[in-house]
C-alpha cells in the first residue's frame, strides 16, 4: 500500500495539548517518576500520526486513492481483521499466532488450497465464517476494479471456484499451478472476511455472501457508509468488528478513540484501557509536545530536522528526548517512488519512454539527500524490490543502482533521444519519430519538457528532495513546476486512471512513500507495475515486465525474482528516489510491548503496556 513517511514542520498544538493522558492505576505516560519494571493493567496511550496523515476510510474494501498505511495500519486493521496477519518480531513475514485462519494446505499441483479458521468471532455475537470469506470473494468478483489491490490475472481472476465447506472451512480452485508462497503471501492475504451484519443495502439485508450479483448494491450502500466520516463511531455497521479495538470516539481531523473489544477472540487482549490516535498538519508541532514533557504523546517521532547524524558504524544517532523517551528507528519493507502519468494526454508519449524515465531518476541525488535531509536515517532505492530492512528477496550485491545521480548521463540520455537540454530553458523535441535517436513513439515536434509535480506537503525532507531534483533538471533543459499539497490530495490526484478520463489529467504525484509491500508481501511488483493493477498509479504498461512478474508467481526459485529485478532496474517503471526511514519513533520510557516495529507498519497497541 501506498506510504507517507513522518515529516518535518509545524502546527497549532491545542489540540494535542487537550489529549492529556489520564491513566489507571497510579500510571502516567513520560512520567519521570523512577520505574520498578511492574507491568500495569490499564492506562491510555497517544500515538502521534505523520504530519497531514489522517484516516479517512473505514470500509476494508477500498480503492487506490483511500489505500495507505494510516488508513489501513493504523485504523482499519485495530478493529477488523485480515484473514491472515503478517509481521512477527520485526520480520516481515506470516504471523500464524495472529491469523484468523491455519495455514493454508495445497493439494492437486497446488491447484486446490484448503483452509481453516479459527473461533473468532464478531462483536454482535456472530462466527467469523466461511461465509464471511465467500462475501469478500463475491464483493471482488462483482468490484474488482474498485479494490486497490486487485491486479488482473491475480485474485480473485485466478481462482476457478472457492466453496465453504462447513462453517470453518474454505477451499479455492486455482485456475493454474502457482507458487505455494506467493499465493499465500499475495493473494490470500489480500482477503479480510466480512460479517454477515454488513450484507445489507440501504432498503435492507442482502445476500453478497452467496449471490454475486448481489454485490454491487451492498458495495455501493458501504462505499457511501464509508464516506459519512463523523458517524463512523456511533454507526452500527462500523460498530461490528472482530479486531481487538473498537471505535470510542471519530473526528474528521484525524483525533480518534480507540477502547478494547469485549469480544476479541485473540490471543492478545488489550492492556490499554484506551487508545488514541493524534494528528499533526506538520511535525515541528508534534516535536514541541514531545519535548514538553506533558505526558500528550506516548509514542511520536523525532523530526528529521531535530535528529543528530547518526555516527559512523552506529544505528541511530543521539537522543535528544532520553529523559523521557527510547529512541527506536523505524524502516519498512518498502521502496520510495514518484510516478509520471502515462496515461497523460499530452504528455503521456514522451513519459512512455523509458530513456526518459531513466533520465529523470539520473537528476535524484540519492545520497546527498538522505544525509542533508534525514541525517542517515534511509537507503537509496535502487528498483523495484526492497534492499532493507534485510530480506531474502534482494541486497546491493543482486541489486545495484543502475542509474545513480549523474547529470552528464541524463543530459546524454536526452540529447541521443532528439532534445535540446538548454541549462535553465525548456528543451524541445528535435527529432520526433521512432528511431532509436529519436523522440519516440507518439512525441510530435517541440515538445516540451516541462512538467508539473504534485508532492506532499508539511514534510521538509520532501520538499527539499523535490527542490534538489527541480535545480538539477533546470541544467538539462527540464523544468519542473512544484505543487504541494496534503498526502490525502496528492493520492486522491495521482491514481490508475483511463486515457481520455476527466480525472487523468494529473501529470506527475509523489505522496513520499512509495510503497510497503502489504497485502503484497512477497514482492513481485504485480499490484504497483502490472499492467491495469488498482496501485499501478503511474499507468505503466510493460509487457516484458508482466511477463516477468508472472514468472516470479509461478516459481520460488530466485533466479525468477532476479530477472525482475534486473530489467525493472533497467526499464524504470517509476522514478526512484530515497527510501527514508518510515520514522525515527520515539517512545515513552515507560511504555513497554512496542518493539520491535513491525517492517510492514502494521501497529498492535493490543501489546502495549505500562510499568511501574
């Protein structure tokens, strides 16, 4: 899903100031008093979000522009659950203690995959059922389209036929022989089941659990649900969860209430009596809480801006906040893009060529970025699989970067391909045509290189990223003009769109984060570069690539995950650029069961508890 990492500014503190922590049993967050270590049952913890993050979408089943981690991560999975968890220990990997299902068993060629769930149950009383899986089933097969990470030729389009056959029990038909792995960790991990008191539409109960044509209508009525923000806490469909936290309180600026489900069937019930989610237009605001020492922030994140550079061979640099807070960064299984729209109408031929592509990730200085901007805390991307946190998919020695920062190179890339690069001018289109020293397919005659990118706002680190890349573009003849805006503009702006569409338009996005590879945890790239995927957000259509992709699917073996690697490094679906640390989280001293961080974002506060 689509990341936004925590940025650097500043805002109005009363809010944040009002959510002063009251807490059980003789326990207060930061409080400076000496510990015993004794854990104590109760209390309210405040987690700080990213500047301009807030969720904005309550409905698991949601498309692109709704489908980041806040959103997911932070509010969604607290109350409702995915059939499978992932993340354990800081790894990014199955969660099987966590997972409302067993692990699934594969027969017939691994053709016919069988599961089981396990007694969980719904906060009205209600099983979490087969039936619950087949009503997320149904809802993809009637709205595939409308769900973020649907990729054709993947769920639900690979699967034949998918059955209940008892109440606990589901087995699905697979189109094809697929890669145990990647089916779980890709596809049936995408499904989060649904309880049966949503089958409904505004006129009343329907039946999506069985009836696939009864799907768009229960879809719309909850897509419309959904949008009404300011009654998601006192709605009664939202009101029916199965996570371990249900809704207390909802605000459309972002402050939320979480308090625990009575009926969490889990292994982890909450300590916590409470939590609470707290917004930030920028993060020099948040910083001032934190540093306060009003016991408002249980967990934050010190701003790139006020961290000290990490020393050489060290993990993390001085804490700043040591009195009161444990310093912990927080990198995720991700890679950092920004996209060019292909789908464009005017610009969409000169952004389809790939000497362009590779170009515009020549002009990002990489390097120089991660230690002016974050001081150390990030690595290059260097394509389309991450190289860190440590994996067994990529590293620097299987994947290098092809096209580091090199304005010699990105002014030859252009000039061999028919522009002009006049240094602090637009450059034109000379030699239109589709020759391989010409524009290429679709470029008329003068041309222009010039283009409009629209980034995330309140985060400085971006906003000098994006300066750097428009003063070195200026010296080969492109010129870039900068918008910023808040995260949720910039990814309700920039998404997979139709040529010829009123909302495709938009020229270039970058919302700051890339992508965490969740629900796609094996990264094979089908959901952000597959042709038609719901997060292809720049539009890119390879078929090399797809072919690629579908190679990886079919087969563990790595030389199938290295062949993607290498020509997604060379072809450039998106413009790369720094891979920063999700945040440098800082935590109450006295505040227990936060780490590790999970690498896939996820949060289980559910875990969390004070000592003495």
């Amino acid at each position: 899903m689509r990341g936004g990492t925590s940025p650097a500014g500043r805002r109005s503190v009363w809010a944040v100031l009002l959510l002063t922590v009251v807490l059980v049993g003789g326990c207060a967050g930061g409080q400076t008093t000496p510990s015993t270590g004794q854990p104590v049952r109760g209390g309210v913890a405040t987690f700080a979000l990213p500047a301009n993050l807030t969720p904005n979408y309550i409905f698991p089943f949601m498309p692109s522009e709704y489908f980041g981690v806040v959103t997911v991560n932070a509010f969604q999975y607290l109350m409702y659950r995915p059939m499978y968890w992932f993340g354990e220990n800081g790894q990014a990997v199955l969660n099987d203690r966590l997972s409302l299902a067993e692990q699934p068993t594969f027969a017939d060629d691994n053709r016919t995959v069988t599961l089981r769930l396990r007694d969980y149950a719904w906060s009205d009383g209600a099983k979490v059922t087969a039936d619950g899986v087949l009503f997320w089933m149904n809802m993809m097969k009637a709205e595939k389209d409308k769900w973020a990470a649907y990729s054709p030729g993947g769920i639900p389009d690979d699967v034949d036929s998918v059955t209940a056959d008892s109440p606990n029990q589901v087995t699905f038909h697979l189109n094809k022989t697929y890669s145990q792995k990647w089916f779980l960790y890709n596809e049936l991990s995408q499904i989060t089941p649904l309880p049966h008191a949503w089958d409904r539409t505004a006129t009343g109960q329907a039946d999506c659990e069985h009836k696939v044509d009864d799907c768009a209508a229960v879809h719309d009525y909850l897509t419309e649900e959904s949008k009404s923000l300011n009654t998601y806490a006192t709605s009664p469909i939202w009101g029916v969860v199965d996570g371990p936290w249900r809704l207390k309180a909802f605000n459309a600026d972002g402050n939320v209430s979480f308090v625990p489900n009575p009926s969490y069937s889990g292994p982890n019930k909450p300590h916590l009596d409470q939590f609470d989610l707290a917004p930030f237009s920028d993060d020099s605001a948040e910083y001032n809480v934190l540093r306060s020492g009003n016991n408002a922030i249980q967990v934050g994140y010190l701003p790139y801006d006020n961290a000290p550079a990490i020393p050489q061979g060290q993990r993390v640099g001085h804490n700043p906040l040591e009195s009161n807070y444990t310093l912990d960064p927080w990198q995720s299984l991700s890679i950092n893009y920004f996209v060019t729209n292909n789908h464009n109408p005017k610009l969409g031929p000169i952004f389809r060529q790939p000497y362009l592509r590779q170009a515009l990730t020549s002009l990002v200085d990489q390097k120089s970025i991660i230690k002016a901007a974050v001081h150390g805390y990030g690595v290059p991307t260097n394509g389309p699989v991450p190289i860190t946190p440590p994996n067994p998919f990529a590293n620097e020695q299987t994947e290098p970067n092809r096209f580091p920062y090199d304005l010699d190179r990105a002014k030859k890339l252009l000039a061999d391909h028919g522009w002009s690069t006049p240094p602090d001018a637009v450059g034109v289109c000379q030699r239109p045509g589709t020759g391989p020293d010409q524009c290429g397919p679709g470029v008329p005659a003068g041309a222009q290189l010039e283009f409009h990118m629209l980034y995330r706002s309140g985060t400085q680190n971006i906003t000098l990223a994006m300066q750097q890349l428009q003063s070195a573009a200026s010296r080969v003849g492109i010129k870039f003009d900068l918008q910023a805006a808040p995260f949720n503009t910039v990814i309700g702006t920039a998404i997979p769109c139709k040529e010829g569409a009123a909302d495709c338009n938009w020229e270039m996005g970058n919302w700051g984060g890339g992508w965490i590879f969740a629900p796609d945890y094996y990264p094979t790239g089908e959901l952000i570069f597959g042709t038609g995927a719901g997060s292809n957000i720049g539009n890119i259509s390879d078929p090399t690539l797809d072919q690629l992709v579908a190679a990886s699917q079919h087969s563990d073996a790595p030389e199938a995950m290295n062949a993607y690697i290498h020509y997604g490094s060379e072809s450039m679906p998106a413009i790369w650029q720094p891979n920063y640390d999700y945040q440098i989280t800082e935590i109450a001293n006295n505040l227990k069961g936060v780490t590790p961080q999970s690498a896939l974002l996820n949060i289980n506060p559910e875990d969390w508890y004070y000592v003495r």
